[in-house]
C-alpha cells in the first residue's frame, strides 16, 4: 500500500502547507513537515525509554515507562527497580474530590502502573497532530466542571467527558497483546493526569510517552492549574522527549479555546537532560522491559506503525470522489475497508433506512465543509478543520467512518461515541433501555433526593425530558445531552441544581461523572486486562463504545422518523457541530434528496420548559469559513 500511504502523506502536506513535498509551514508557525510516513524505529523506543529512565535515575524516581505509536500499539513498557527489586506497583485513581477511602466509579480504585502509563502515552499521541500538539496536562484542563478550572461559574471543559473514550471495551478500537491496526484500546480511556506527551518526528506525530513513579502513585488530575507544578512525572516524560519534541508553535500553550490559552506543560523550566552515556541501551541493571497482559506480549521492545500506511490502519483513499478530496479511510489488516459506506440495517433501507448513496453524500459533505472551515484548535492561523466523521443507524451500527488527513485519532472512537449518542436519546424506548441497563436511579427517578447534601436533581427535567421526551419524543444532540449531563444546571453556575444525568457535585468527579460512566463502567473494569468485550454496556441498547456528552452530533431524519445520526470530532466543538449539521444539511438539498435533519419543532431547543427553550441543539463558530465572510451559517436550517 505505498501508494496509499504517499498519498496521504501528500494530502496532510497539501492540508497543512499548500503543497506536496516537505514544507514549512507559515510565518506565525515555522517547522516542517515531511512528505513522506513517519515512524519510530525500535531504536528510536529504546533511546526515549532509555531516556526517561536516566532523568528518573537523576531525580532518585523508580518509574514505569510506557511508549507507544499513532495508532496505540504499546511499543515498549519499561518498569525501574525500588531497592533492587523490580515488582509491579499500583496506581490510585484519584482526583481528591471524593476524600481518599469512598470508592465511587473510577474514583480511587487500583491498577498496575503498567496500565496508567500506557493510558497516558495513548492520550499524548492521540490527542496530537501536526497542527496541534496536546498532553495530558491540556486534557486535564479541559475535561473539569468549570472551564477554565477553578474559575467559578463558567461552563464546563470544552471536552468535558473526552476521558471515557478509547475504552477497553467496544467495537471500533483494536485490541490484543500483539502489535496491528489502530485505532488501539487504551486502558483507562483518555487520562488527564500529567506526565503524557507526543512524540514526533519531521513535523508528525509518531507516538507517546507516558510516565508514573512508585512515589507519587496517584493518577489524577491538577484541580488548580492557575498555579505551576512541579510534576515529577511530567518533568521525566517531558525531558524524555528530547529528540522527539512537539514543535514549539503548535503546543496547546499556543492555542486557545474560547478565548483562553490551553496549558502543555509546567515543567519547561525544571527539565533535566538526559545524559549522553546512557543513552545507548536502556541502563543495565536498573529495571527491566515488560510484558503488559492484554497489551504487549513480549518484552523486547519494537517499532511503530507509520500512520498512512496499511500496517497503522488508515490510508489515503485510493479512488473516486474520496481521493479528489484526500479523504482518509479505516483498513483491516489486509488492506479492505472497514466501514465504507453501507445501507441501514435498522430501520432497512426497505422501510426508509438510509442507503449506502445517502450515506457517503453525507461523509462527502463533512469533509468538504471540514476542508473549508477555519479550525480552532489548529496552527498556523486559518488552518482547515481536521475530523473524523461516523455515520450510524437508529441501532448504532456503524454505516461509514471517514477522515481528513492528519485529523488526531482520538476523533475515529469519540466520532462514533458522538453519533450513537445522538440516535439513542433521540429515539423511542431510550428511557426504558435506561431502565433495564439498571439506572433508573439517579438519572430517571424525579424525587431522587442525593444523599449527603440534599440536593435534587431539576424536577422539570427529571420527570418531562426522561419519562416523555427519552421516548422518541424529542431530537437531542450531543450538545443537548451535554447540557443535561452537568454538575450543575444551567452548566458552570454553582447552586443547588444538577443536571438529570450528571452525579450530584458532592459525589461528582472526573473519574464519576453520572450516566455516561455508570453505562460502561462495570464492563470497563473487567476488560483491564482481560479478553475484551465488543461492548462496554450491559446489554445491546445501540451504545457499544459509550457515549460522549460534549457537542458535534446530530440525529438523521427522512420527514419526521428518526433514521441515524452523525458524529465529528477532531476540532472546537462549535467546527464539529457545525460540520455534522451542515453536512446533513447540504445532504438534504440535493435532487430528489429527502433525508435531512430533524424537524424544527421536534427539537430539543425547542423545549417548552418553565423558562422557556432550555436546551441547545448546535451551535456553529463565528466567520467559520476560511477566506469567506458568511455569519450563522447554521441559520434557519
């Protein structure tokens, strides 16, 4: 597949610096990115392991290491002896919310270092791209009740929820010890908990490193990043970097969101080099390579996967109206598309389900507007969007996935995660699923009172969006859902009202945030390390990787019946709602068309509540179009 991979290649190289070849990029953004797929050697693994273990050495730290390519394939895990023994330590899931002995959701429960460490170096190479350059430290700043965190009544992190994707279980991410296509599981989901960086070579990312020492042990999250750390953790990942650093004009302390400049790193200024003599091999005698149960399955250490090329599981498409537009697709290992565009199982095409034409005009769609949106989250300015886009059916069967070109990876899972969310509070039965899956309690009981503060949920919503509206009643949106899924309702405003199926803030965390970890959580922690499930719910509700609450899907109609939905993911969270409404949008105007989205009046921002329309449905950016003045494109459609 070099042909493949050359014109992918080719197509980040035209997306991101307005031609083929090695370019550099614009003035306000100056490296290069190459033409050509990158990789890590095994080589290369074992210079960074080796590195990360020298700077924990100089810092008197016993740490596991863990590194990893684009797609997640765990590349090597090295583990440092404590007193000349070398034995696996824990890691507490903590944020320091819930006190340190209640055992609420993920909140401090247990896993082998191993598995943090690699979660960590999975969030810093999917997260990243060659526009934009993300760890664990920015996600962390994204994800909290209040962004920016600790800023009292301001909404919720922009990616509020990110962190229960990648899961261990589910349909779409690759699992098994044994290296092959991306994307790959990640143990914990996306961590927040610095000491996770990307790894790049010539301008692209080819990996991540994450880092947990048997001192600190605790994997959480900073509460207060309007201070400055001295994380340990994120000092020895940081510094193990060197070589493979993220170009310095596209770390998030370069770019914003909402008008706030996002956090990489608090430790630029307390980095330790690496000391040349040992960086030949890893250092004889202070730790071993491991083998990672369900993750790795030797301990030699090996090379990355190039992304774009066949073996990484994403190539440039090849032909037709996809290649026109460097579109990127999902492969098996043996090259065969793994979602192209197919007719709807539920509802069948027979009885007005989508077919596999309405299907792949609705993926074209999304990624011409992609190509010609102005993204948030990119550099240099007026970069194009990069996203993936997933289409489902009213089943949550996946009917076609497609991508730009250096799009980052985490946006393939969440995309899917997005567009089943969509289809399932959309449509009928949803609240009765709820109900066999176990959680009538807290989410759909109206006089649910929480214990230990006292406080209700909304009683308006409790009782009229679950028992009336979760029954097809009603489009919701990612973002609509994302509205009701808060510490606090309205989202940001501290008082004594929360969000329908969020956890009541005194039992609230990132690591117990309501109904979207209650669907999966039991599954989750049963597929640490064990043979995966293909779903991470309890029974076949349509969900099977979870959903995500956080904006950029919409449910799909032919007239007023509910037929599928879509999901983006990849840029701000206003790109992707924009992306996912006009696409269905623009689909609906083609001759003869009669898909579309859902009827006005149906949806959820026109809810008649107490105090009027409560919820939102999209919200699309400002001057969204690059070399275009058009304002509220998403208007009147």
């Amino acid at each position: 597949m070099r042909l493949s991979a050359l014109a992918i290649a080719a197509a980040i190289g035209l997306a991101s610096c307005g031609g083929g070849g090695d370019r550099t990029l614009s003035s306000d953004c100056s490296f290069t990115v190459a033409s050509t797929p990158q990789s890590l050697t095994s080589t290369e693994v074992d210079t960074i392991l080796a590195q990360a273990a020298d700077v924990a050495r100089q810092l008197n730290q016993q740490a596991t290491i863990a590194v990893v390519d684009r797609v997640g394939n765990v590349l090597g895990v090295y583990r440092m002896a404590a007193g000349g023994i070398n034995t696996e330590f824990d890691v507490t899931l903590r944020t320091g919310l819930l006190g340190t002995t209640s055992i609420l959701g993920l909140e401090n429960r247990t896993v082998p270092s191993a598995l943090a460490a690699i979660s960590k170096a999975v969030t810093g190479a999917y997260l990243s791209s060659s526009g934009n350059a993300f760890s664990t430290r920015t996600a962390g700043f994204i994800i909290q009740q209040h962004f920016v965190p600790g800023v009292q009544n301001t909404g919720a992190g922009p990616l509020y929820g990110v962190q229960f994707s990648q899961l261990p279980c589910g349909d779409l991410v690759q699992k098994g010890a044994s290296a092959g296509i991306g994307p790959r599981r990640s143990p914990l989901g996306l961590a927040g908990d610095p000491g996770g960086f990307p790894l790049y070579k010539n301008g692209r990312v080819v990996g991540g490193i994450g880092v947990v020492t048997r001192a600190d042990a605790i994997y959480g999250i900073d509460l207060n990043p309007q201070d400055t750390d001295q994380d340990l953790e994120e000092i020895i990942a940081q510094s193990a970097t060197t070589g493979f650093a993220a170009p310095e004009c596209i770390r998030a302390n370069r770019i914003t969101a909402g008008g706030v400049t996002l956090r990489f790193s608090d430790s630029d200024a307390g980095l330790v080099t690496p000391r040349a003599n040992q960086l030949t091999s890893l250092p004889a005698g202070l730790g071993n390579l491991q083998i990672v149960n369900g993750y790795r399955d030797t301990a030699a250490v090996i090379a990355g996967a190039a992304y774009g090329e066949q073996a990484s599981g994403f190539i440039a498409a090849t032909s037709g109206p996809r290649l026109a537009r460097a579109a990127v697709e999902l492969v098996t290992a043996a090259g065969a598309a793994r979602f192209p565009a197919s007719n709807s199982v539920s509802p069948t095409t027979a009885a007005g389900g989508l077919t596999n034409t309405e299907v792949e005009s609705i993926l074209l769609h999304a990624v011409d507007i992609a190509n010609a949106a102005r993204a948030q989250i990119r550099r240099p300015l007026n970069s194009p969007a990069e996203v993936t886009i997933s289409v489902v059916d009213t089943q949550g069967n996946i009917l076609g996935i497609l991508r730009t070109p250096d799009a980052p990876l985490f946006g393939t899972d969440v995309s899917l995660q997005k567009a089943r969310t969509a289809v399932f509070f959309s449509k009928a039965g949803a609240a009765t699923q709820l109900i066999a899956e176990g959680l009538a309690d807290p989410y759909l009981t109206a006089s649910q009172t929480v214990a230990n503060d006292g406080r209700q949920a909304n009683l308006f919503f409790a009782t009229y969006i679950v028992d009336q509206v979760f029954d097809g009643g009603r489009a919701f949106t990612g973002r609509a859902i994302g509205n009701i899924h808060r510490p606090y309702f309205p989202d940001g405003i501290t008082n004594q009202t929360r969000g329908p199926l969020s956890r009541p803030f005194a039992s609230w965390s990132p690591f117990n945030v309501g109904l979207q970890l209650d669907l999966v959580a039991t599954k989750v922690l049963a597929n640490l390390i064990a043979t995966p499930d293909a779903r991470c719910t309890a029974q076949d509700i349509g969900v099977n990787n979870g959903i995500q609450i956080f904006p950029g899907s919409v449910p799909i109609y032919r007239g007023s019946s509910l037929i599928g939905g879509i999901g983006v993911s990849g840029d701000g969270v206003d790109q992707d709602d924009m992306i996912a409404f006009l696409a269905v949008y623009r689909a609906s105007q083609e001759a003869g068309a009669t898909v579309g989205n859902a009827p006005v009046a149906s949806r959820s921002d026109r809810l008649a509540g107490p105090t009027g329309d409560l919820l939102r449905y999209v919200q699309c950016p400002q001057s969204p179009f690059i070399n275009s003045s058009e304002q509220d494109v998403c208007s009147g459609r």
